[in-house]
C-alpha cells in the first residue's frame, strides 16, 4: 500500500443554504422530488505551507421548476496539508478530486440528507452513488 501524501487538517460548513419558499413550494416538492438531481462541483486553492482549501459543493434541485423551487445546497471545505515533496501536478488533481473526497463524501452526504429531512422530506435518500474514482478517470480520459 502506498503511503498517503496528504493528511486533512480542517473539515467544515462553509456555505449552506436550504430553501422553502412557501407551503405551495413544498407541496409541489413533495410530488416532484424523484426528479431532483444532485450536482456537484469540486474548487480548489492553495494556501500556505503547502495547505491547500478544497471547496466541495451539492446542490439538490428541480433543474426543471424555477419559481417556486425547493432548492438545498452545501459548500464543505477541506483544508489539505500536503506530507510530501509533490511535484506531479497530475498526482495533486487526483488528491483535490478523487482521494479527499472520496475520504469525506459520507459525511457531507450525511450532513445534506439531514437538512433535507429536517426540510419536509423524512423519508429522502440518494439512490445513486457518487464514485469518484470513476468520475475521475472519465474526465482525463
């Protein structure tokens, strides 16, 4: 096995929004919310002394329902501190986006599925799993 090149220093809520609009939104909601898609987008920066802040954001949404949209979306960061000399730049875009995430996915998906049951939808859950590996490789190949 080989050694890790990166160790997670800070993980936290940096963004959160969960939005019902009104009672109307949330009973169209409840009757659309099988066709809610969940969007992901991955954000990095470096910071000093070899830190890098990794921004992880989901968004939860009715792509098709603008106006009275129930809409959840939350931004975790991840503040990596870099354990070797890496030079590979390919090596690093693999830790931003497959290793780190796939090492807090669970626990963002947690804490989002929380908010959205909290919301009005007790019995939510997302049927598809994100596979980062997989993701990772379709976009470099």
């Amino acid at each position: 096995m080989s050694e890790k090149k990166y160790r997670i220093i800070l993980k936290y809520i940096n963004d959160l929004s969960a939005e019902v609009k009104d009672p109307e939104a949330l009973l169209i909601a409840k009757e659309r919310i099988l066709k809610y898609k969940l969007d992901l987008d991955i954000s990095s920066k470096p910071l000093k002394n070899k830190m890098i802040e990794i921004n992880t954001k989901l968004t939860y949404h009715d792509k098709e329902i603008k106006k009275k949209e129930v809409f959840f979306q939350i931004v975790y960061a991840t503040v990596i501190k870099i354990e070797k000399n890496l030079k590979d730049k390919n090596e690093l875009e693999k830790i931003i986006l497959c290793d780190v995430q796939i090492e807090i996915y669970k626990e963002l998906e947690n804490i989002l599925l929380n908010i959205i049951k909290y919301s009005g939808f007790p019995d939510i859950q997302f049927k598809k799993k994100l596979d980062f590996e997989k993701l990772y490789k379709k976009k470099f190949n």
